[in-house]
C-alpha cells in the first residue's frame, strides 16, 4: 500500500493563517474504484456525519463510502451502481420530495443522466432511473430551474447544455429543454447570477476558451443567449460560483490550462462580470477547483488540483477577493483531479477531499481526505528566527540562530519524518536524493520554524 503521511505548511505568509492538514487514505488501489473523476459529499444516511460519493470511470461504478463515526472513518466502497459506462458527474439532492437525499449521477460513454431513489433515507439505493441522455454528457448540477418547488436537473456535455424538468416532483422527467447547442462544456454551476430570485447556469467551454452565462429569463426555465464572460481563458474545463469579494452577488472563478486561476468580479450583481482578477499564473495544468472557507474567516477561499505537478493547493481569500500565494498541502508524483471540501469529522472545520490519479491508465489510483486540523502556530507563520544556508545545498546546511537550537527534524515533501538530527546548528543532508526537503528547527523557548531546502 501507498503510504501518504502528514505534508506540513510549506510556506510563510505574514498575514495569513497557514492550514495544518492531516491526509487519512479513503481508497488505495482498489480496481473497481479506478478513476475517481467526481466526488460529491452529504448525509445521505440521516445520521448527522457527512458521507462521501465518487465516480470511477475505468471501473464503471458510482460509489459511496459511509462515515462510520462521524470521525472520517469511512467504510469499504458500497456500489450504487455497475451499469453505467464512464461515469463523470454526480449531484445530491431530494428528487422526490420525501424529505431524504437521493441521488444524481451522469455518464459519458452511454450519455446516460440518471437517479437512484434513497429508498429508506438510510442510503439504501434503488435501482437506476433513467431521467434523460445526450451523447457524452460530462457535468450535471440540480435546482429549482422553473421555481414550481421541486428539483430538476441540469446537464452539459459535447455542444449541448440542457435542463430536465421534474413534472411531478416525484422524479418524472420531461424530454430535455435545450439551453446551449454550441456549448462544449465539462463544468457547469446553476445559481442566481443576475439577483433576481431564479436559477441561472454558467459554464466553462474548453474548445472556445470560454466562460459564459445563460440568464433564466422568466424563471420558469426559458432561457437567453450566451453571454460571454471571457473567451481567453485556455482550455478552460472548470467553473465555480461564489461570492468572492463579500458584496452579496455570485463571482465567478476559472482556470486557463497552464497560464493561470482567474475570478470576475459580478461588477453590478446583474451579471455584467469584469476583466480577469489573476490570482495565480504559471500552473501546470490546473485541473479542477472548489470553493468553500476553510479557516472560518468568512470568506471564500478556493482550492485546487494541478495535474501535473501533482498538488492540491488552497489559495486564500482575504474577504476582498485579494488570494494569497498558494499553500501546497498535498504534493507527489501523482496526480490530483477531483476535490471538494466538506466537514468530514464533526469539528466544525471543512475538511478536504481528492481523487487521485496514479498513474495514466487509471490504475492504482486513491481517494483521501485531508483533516483541517487548524492553523498552525503563531511562530511558523509570523516569525523569521532562524537563518539556513547554503540553499540550495548538495549535502552540509549551516543553521543561524539567537536561541539555543533544541531539535532539528527533517522531512520529505510528502511530510514524512526522515531523520533528526544530533548537531545542534548544522544538518547534513548529503545521503538525501535530489529534491526538495523541510527542515523544521525548533528552540528552547519552544519556538518553531520550517524551512524548505532544494537538494541538487
């Protein structure tokens, strides 16, 4: 088994709290769980603790694993479905209004968009209901589309985006109404974009570079024009809605392939959307993103995964929509595709999820979830105590210091322990491949720093 330990804060930022992270492995290669593009997270059990839901698209099957104490310990993968061909996208929602969560999931292969009925409210799933099908289908998300009070369901995939309604608030679906036939889309967002009470749908299309927005014009599912945020953003395969600069209106965030994460700013909350605001440029291949807050500040951060440098980041927001540099709590060889954010354990902090891909034939692969254990200290984030050089360094490291040093650790990129150290104010690191390394240097004054150390 692939062993993933604790990958300690990598930066220091004076005013930002950096997130301490503890990773717990969900799955490690397992062949039926191959794949993990989508993960979604809800209480689909009544049970009060929230449950994780993924896709596995080499081993055709929905999955959801059961939070077994509250405490993020999650079972073995139960399959709600084995019968649809490379599922991507997955919702959650009350379909047919008997008060349990029920859910929603889509498949490329066999363009399938479908539900399976909670049927006791304890997460025993019914059989697949097909509720609609366009070819290679990609993303789905669920609302109110024609404000009649039950959840409907909108669909994007390979030039088209369209909505289903619920006739009868019981999971009966009506033939698919057609938003966009020029949309190439992988990511989609419904929600109310121009502040007048109904459900819109933004997307992001990779093939246009774009990202653009349809308005529900009599919000009972009747749908404008496209209109254009940006078509500069490259390659762009994922979109997400907040309120990223605290005026009361939905912002929009995206990548562009590897240049750059991007937010517009929803200039007049009626959807006139600004000039890109970048928040991080020369990423290799930011794949997807979420938003949530994750130190409890009150704003919205943003997360997310790069494929090919194989980490997850969070980029904080300082409640004006100015982002901190990004902090890398996951780093490997592998690489990170889905990720979503919830409280996994009960302690009132969000918590962070990832599929992770282990290699290009989807094989081997993991789900984690990553504890917020909180910020970390004072010292690490805000002091300067201690000098290290040379860095880069091919072996010796000599350590200033204007208190007696107590203990030298040091630890890989993945934050596992290698070695302590017996000298007091050097380290050798010579034995070490190439690479990059974190010493953490405490005093006797219980004073902590970690530094991070380029090996040639």
């Amino acid at each position: 088994m692939k062993q993933i330990l604790l990958l300690l804060a990598l930066f220091s930022i004076n005013t930002y709290a950096q997130i301490d992270v503890e990773p717990h492995i969900i799955v490690d290669s397992n062949p039926e769980v191959d794949g993990p593009y989508a993960l979604t997270s809800a209480d689909i059990d009544s049970d009060g603790d929230k449950d994780l839901f993924a896709t596995s698209t080499k081993g055709d099957r929905v999955v959801w694993f059961k939070n077994l104490d509250g405490q993020g310990n999650f079972s073995e993968p139960i399959f709600i479905s084995a019968t649809m061909d490379y599922p991507m996208g997955l919702s959650i929602a009350d379909i047919d209004n008997d008060n349990d969560l029920d859910l929603i999931a889509i498949s490329n292969n066999d363009h399938k968009i479908a539900w399976f009925e909670n049927l006791d409210g304890l997460g025993n799933f019914g059989p697949l209901r097909l509720a609609g099908s366009f070819t290679y289908v990609q993303t789905v998300d669920v609302k109110d589309m024609d404000g009649d009070g039950d959840i409907d369901i909108v669909a994007g995939g390979n030039f088209k985006i369209s909505w289903l309604e619920n006739l009868d608030g019981l999971g009966t679906f009506a033939p698919e109404k057609i938003i966009s036939e020029e949309a190439y889309t992988e990511s989609l967002q419904v929600g109310d974009i121009d502040g007048d009470g109904d459900m819109d749908v933004i997307m992001a299309d990779w093939p246009r570079n774009m990202v653009a927005w349809y308005e529900n014009i009599d919000g009972q599912g009747t749908f404008g024009p496209e209109l254009v945020i940006t078509v500069e953003a490259f390659w762009t395969n994922t979109v997400v809605l907040a309120d990223f600069d605290n005026d009361g209106d939905l912002d929009a965030a995206s990548i562009s392939d590897s240049e750059y994460i991007a937010w517009y700013e929803n200039t007049d909350g009626q959807g006139n959307f600004g000039q890109p605001i970048i928040i991080v440029e020369d990423i290799s291949l930011a794949y997807k993103m979420h938003a949530a807050d994750i130190d409890s500040d009150g704003d919205i951060d943003l997360f997310a995964s790069l494929y090919f440098d194989g980490d997850l980041i969070l980029l904080e927001n300082d409640g004006a929509g100015n982002f901190n540099a990004p902090q890398v709590f996951y780093s490997d060889e592998f690489s990170p595709v889905s990720i979503i954010v919830d409280d996994f354990n009960g302690d009132n902090k969000m918590d962070v999820a990832a599929g992770i891909y282990v290699n290009i034939v989807f094989e081997d692969d993991q789900i984690i979830w990553f504890e917020n254990r909180g910020p970390l200290g004072t010292e690490e984030n805000t002091t300067n105590l201690f000098t290290i050089y040379p860095n880069p360094t091919n072996g010796l490291l000599y350590i200033k210091s204007t208190t007696s040093i107590t203990e030298i650790t040091v630890y890989n990129n993945l934050g596992q322990l290698l070695f302590t150290s017996e000298e007091k104010n050097q380290v050798d690191i010579s034995t070490l491949c190439e690479g990059i390394y974190f010493i953490k240097i405490n005093d006797k004054n219980g004073q902590t720093e970690t530094k991070k150390v380029v090996k040639k």
